[in-house]
C-alpha cells in the first residue's frame, strides 16, 4: 500500500491526480490499486496512435469520436493535463485545422510518454529487486 500511495503522489507531478478522479469517492480497500492499473492501461492504450492516424489522414469525424472518448477516460482518470489538451484538439479538430491538431496531438503524446516511462520505471525497480530477493534467498541456502 506504501508503494501505491508513492505512485499517486508521483503521478499528481505528471498531471494525473487522485484525488480529481472519480476513485477518489470510493472508500473500497483496493481503490488505489485500481486507480493505478486503470492509469496505466489508459495510457498504453492504442487509442493515442488512431487519434494520430484519424487526425493525419483528415477522417475528422473519427477523430472527433475518439476525443470525446478518450476526453471523458482522462477526466474520470483525474489526468487534469490531458483533459486540457484534449480540449484544444477537440476545437481543431472542429475546425479541421491538421496542423494545429497535429502540434496538439504532438504536447499530448509528450505527455504520455513521461508517464510511460514513469511507469517502465516502477516496474524495472520491482524487477530488480524481485531478483536481488531472489538472489539472496539462493545465497542463504
């Protein structure tokens, strides 16, 4: 629970905060861990690269569906960064304007990969010390 309470003050400084989502009225037990794996598997969904591809190949009606989609998952999510820039490309994307959706999407994708690696991170540190423990309960037989 230590860990899982680390992460979500982690994530607030990457723009996704606990205490905007919608995890946060719940009093359950295993809502913290709940909210991490929904995070995470929000941003490794595949739903940012067809955002990228309805925007660049001007399908502006797909583009727009995935918008709102996506809008209302970070805004359920607490990720009060993206919200805003999902925002902005919902209004270019209105106005059919590729580039500026395209240089929106570009802020939105930077965004995800900072929480990407946040996560690669955590989990490479779990990794380590999984092996280390491991490692030693081997050395002490």
């Amino acid at each position: 629970m230590e860990e899982k309470n680390r992460m979500i003050e982690q994530l607030k400084g990457l723009g996704v905060d606990f205490e905007a989502s919608e995890f946060a009225a719940s009093s359950a037990e295993n809502t913290k861990a709940q909210f991490v794996d929904e995070v995470d598997e929000f941003i490794h969904s595949l739903d940012f690269m067809r955002l990228g591809q309805a925007v660049s190949h001007g399908q502006w009606q797909s583009a727009g569906m995935k918008v709102a989609k996506m809008s209302a998952k970070a805004k359920s999510l607490g990720c009060v960064g993206l919200e805003r820039q999902f925002a902005g490309i919902r209004g270019a994307i209105n106005r059919r304007n590729s580039e500026e959706a395209l240089h929106i999407l570009a802020l939105i994708i930077t965004k995800r990969v900072r929480i990407v690696t946040f996560y690669q991170n955590v989990k490479s540190e779990n990794t380590k010390a999984l092996f280390y423990e491991e490692r030693n309960e081997y050395e002490e037989k």
